[in-house]
C-alpha cells in the first residue's frame, strides 16, 4: 500500500527539474524582456489602429519635410549666375547697338535690337525648362512647400512643381515613396472604412427620425403577429447622390478657403481641389507656394538696400503674412481629409453597386423564367401548362 505512493529517484530529480525550469523562466531576468515584447506588441497594435496611422503619416510627412530642407538647401544653384550674366549682356549688346547707330538709322536699330531680344529671350525660356524659377533653393525649399512635397509624394499626386536637384535628395525621394506609398495606402483603406461606418450611422440616424411609422401600419403588423418585424431595423444603403452631395460640399468649402488664402480665383481653387482629389496634380497651382518665409524677406530687404527704387511697403507686407504655418497645416489636414473622403465615398459607393447587382441578378432570373413560361405557353404543348392531377 505504501508502495504506490511512493516516488523512484529518477521521478523526484526529474520533478525538481522541471519546477527548477519553470522557476528560471519567470525569473526576474526575464520580466524586463517581456515588459519589452508587450509594450512593443501594444505599440504595433496601436499603430495599425485608424489612429496611429492617422498620426504616423502626420509625423512621417513632417519628418520628411524637415529632410528634404536639410538635404536641397545645400545645393548650389549657379544658374542664378548664369541668368544675371545673361542680363548684363544683354543690356551691353543693346547699348552698343544704341552708341553705333543711334537714332540716325532706326530700321537697322529696330532690327538688332530685335535679334538681341529674341536671343536673350530663348536663352531665357530654355533656363525655365531646366527648372530655374527665380528663387534660391532656401526660397524654394520653405518648410510649408516642402510638406506639400511631401503629401504630393506619398499620395502619389506629384504636382511637379518643385523636384530635388541633389543626388542624396533623389536617392532619399525613392526611399521615402517606398516606405510612404504603402502607409497612405493603408491610412486610405482605415480611414474610409471608419468615415463609411459613421457616415452610414448617421444617415441610419437621420433615416429613423424622418421615416413615416403610421398607425395602420403598427396596426396590421399586431393583427398579422409580427410585432417583432417592427423592432428588427431592415439594412439601409446610402445612395450615391449623398455621398456626391457630400464630396461636392468638401470641394466648395475647400474652393472657398483656398481662395481666400492662396489669393487664386474661385475657378483656379476649384480647378485645384478637383484635381487633387482625383489625383490628377498637374501643379500649375499648389498651396504653400504662395507663402511668405524668411528667406523671402531677406531677398527683399536685400534688394531694398541695392535698388532704390524699391518700393519698402513690399517689405512691409512681406514681414506682416510671413510663416503662415497654421494656414499650412489646415491646408494639410485639408488634404489628408479629403483623401479619406474619397476612400469613403468609395466603399459606400462599393455597397451600393453590390445591392444593385444582386437585384439586377434577381431580376434577370426572373425575367429569364417568365420568358420561358411565355415561349412554352404560346410554342409548347397547351396540356403542360395544366395540372396532371386535376380530376375533371
């Protein structure tokens, strides 16, 4: 009797064994590892949320926007140089023009001047091609433009407007549309998903207020016993001129404040906002381009003092609107906003398309079946269409 509860050495050894093995594994040693591996897992978990995303492409926007200033404006732009050497040519070749025939001959003034112009001109015109806008890469690469470059890059728009001209700006371009291009994709698909739920809840809402529950019809449902019916909420599908209405609204409020910011007209802000949406970004217009920094001021004060005739209200104004970042960062959010949009437009519109097809489905079999009916009632045997089992 005794016997059966006792234990051979080798069991006991392999009992301490295994309690030694499972103390070792919660020893303190180990709680700092997996206080690491939960606090990553949970920050993982939370990025993959709609709000993470949300705020990861914000900081990866702002994050690239700070690069790409670091990286252009070391570049050294001598076409600036060529243009002002240009100029002073230029000015010399008419005024030599001017001393060596003066007044006395004017067709053969008229015409030289002519040649001069025209040179000066396509050399001019094929500058602009190359990419010279007038401004210094500090001028060009403002915080607020260099966002837009960013959004532009990531969303996959790309205004053209302004491009890297460095080598490591190129190469950090791609890498940042690697990393950038699938993070939008999935703030598009989150972003959608949670605008198409609550859109859809309120206009569920809105639907149940205005819908018309009339006393008969309460009345018929308790004589027929279906009380429950009334209580069990039948699916409702947004159609698609609300989420139209809805997009159409966006653009107008958009037109509205571009318009007023960017000093464009109302037919160039709703050109902008339409085409951004749709992805389109010729880049004629961007915002942020009209944005005064301090780099701007400095070329104006700078030529205040060389230029007399400088008018020094500019100077003024410039200082008064310069660093407008909150308008910026509306902007921004502007955009972000109205991609979700879209994304939300896009699975509503999805659902519908899904509803009608499976109508036109429905439809079609029984439009298929009363043609057969048909062709076998007016072509086929009169007695088929009769019950076999009718006793006459």
């Amino acid at each position: 009797m005794s016997s059966k509860f006792q234990r051979s050495p080798s069991q006991m050894l392999g009992g301490s064994v295994g309690l030694a093995a499972s103390v070792n594994s919660t020893s303190p040693s180990n709680r700092p590892r997996k206080q690491v591996k939960r606090c990553c897992r949970n920050f993982v978990t939370f990025m993959c949320t709609q709000v993470g995303v949300g705020a990861l492409i914000v900081f990866y926007a702002i994050f690239g926007a700070l690069a790409f200033m670091h990286i252009e404006r070391e570049y050294v732009d001598k076409t600036a140089l060529q243009v002002l050497e240009l100029r002073q040519n230029c000015s010399q070749r008419l005024w030599n023009i001017t001393e060596e025939h003066n007044i006395i001959d004017k067709p053969i003034w008229v015409n030289e001047t002519n040649a001069v112009l025209q040179d000066y001109q396509a050399e001019i015109a094929r500058i602009i091609k190359n990419g010279y806008v007038g401004r210094s890469p500090a001028q060009i690469w403002s915080f607020p433009a260099a966002l837009m470059f960013c959004l532009s890059v990531i969303t996959m728009i790309g205004y053209g407007n302004m491009v890297p001209r460095t080598p490591w700006g190129k190469g950090f371009t791609v890498i940042y549309a690697t990393f950038g291009i699938p993070l939008y994709i999935l703030y598009f698909l989150n972003m959608g998903r949670v605008l198409a739920r609550s859109f859809k809840f309120l206009y569920r809402s809105m639907h149940d207020c205005t819908e018309d529950r009339s006393y008969d019809a309460r009345l018929e449902a308790l004589e027929h016993g279906s009380l429950g019916a009334l209580t069990l909420r039948k699916k409702i599908i947004v159609p698609s001129t609300a989420c139209l209405w809805v997009i159409i609204f966006y653009v107008l409020t958009g037109t509205i404040m571009f318009a007023n910011w960017e000093k464009w007209s109302f037919l160039n802000s709703f050109y902008f906002c339409m085409t951004s949406l749709c992805k389109i970004g010729f880049g004629d217009f961007v915002p942020g381009a009209s944005l005064t920094t301090a780099a701007d001021v400095d070329a104006a004060t700078q030529k205040l003092r060389e230029d007399i005739a400088a008018d020094p209200n500019e100077l003024s104004e410039l200082q008064r609107i310069t660093d407008q970042h909150s308008k910026l960062a509306i902007n921004f959010i502007y955009m972000l906003l109205g991609m979700g949009l879209v994304a939300m437009c896009r699975n509503l519109m999805r659902e519908e398309v899904r509803v009608k097809l499976k109508e036109m489905k429905e439809d079609t079999k029984l439009c298929v079946e009363d043609t057969r009916l048909r062709f076998v009632g007016c072509c086929g045997d009169p007695r088929e269409l009769y019950d076999p089992d009718y006793d006459y």
